[in-house]
C-alpha cells in the first residue's frame, strides 16, 4: 500500500478497497504520522479508521481519535460533533472519565441552546450502555 500525500480522496478509497482492518489500520496510521499531509485527507483518514475500530468494538482507540479530530476541526459544530462520538465511545469502553472530559469540551463549544441537546444526547448514550450492561 502506497498512500502519496497529492491523492484525492476517491484514489485513497481505491487504494484502501480490499484490505484487512488490520492493515488499513497500520497503514494509514503511519500515513497520518507523516508531515505535510493536507488536513482535509487528515481529517478523512480519521474517520476511516474511526470507523474500523469503531466496528471492531475498539471504543476506546475510537473515542481517543475523534478527541484528535475534534482538535483538527475549525467548525464549532463540528467540534461538538466529534467530541459526543468521543463522549459515545468512552462511555461504550467504560471510561467515564475520559466521556466527562470529552462533554465537558463539547460544552465549552457549545451556545446556550445547544447545551440542553448535549446533555440529552449524553444522557441517552449513557442509558443506552445500561440497557447494554443489563443485557
């Protein structure tokens, strides 16, 4: 696998098809460590490996990541939207701690308004790991 810092994100696509988790892991990790890659192709490469591991049940690596893509992101909205995946997956990997600190920045993004969606947003997620822990 060769990912080239100049590639759109459709021959990233094309050159991730048919590869392993694993793999596709491994590789674009060591793809994100490299200097001088556009933030945009950063910002979809997290997702992509966002989404391996969040299939994988890796909450944990999941919640770490969306933390790292919520400090690349410049969109207020955006930010809030990366720290509750952050927030979901924590909690999922049972790091409350860790959710609190993830809301607690999402927070501080947050108008006033949007602060009551937050807390029902989190309050479900946690409701949903309940009903996840009784099962």
């Amino acid at each position: 696998m060769s990912l080239q810092k100049e590639m759109t994100k459709s021959e990233i696509e094309n050159e991730l098809r048919g590869k392993g988790d694993f793999v596709l892991i491994d590789n674009i990790t060591r793809f994100l460590k490299q200097s001088g890659v556009a933030l945009d192709t950063k910002k979809f490469l997290y997702l992509k490996v966002i989404e391996i591991y969040e299939r994988r049940s890796m909450n944990s690596e999941a919640g770490r990541l969306c933390e790292v893509l919520a400090e690349l992101s410049i969109n207020s909205q955006e930010k809030i939207n990366h720290l509750l995946r952050a927030t979901e997956n924590h909690i999922k990997s049972g790091f409350f701690d860790k959710a609190e600190l993830s809301m607690k920045k999402a927070l501080a993004e947050s108008t006033l308004s949007g602060k009551a969606q937050i807390y029902a947003s989190i309050k479900s997620f946690y409701k949903n790991q309940a009903e996840t822990y009784e099962k």
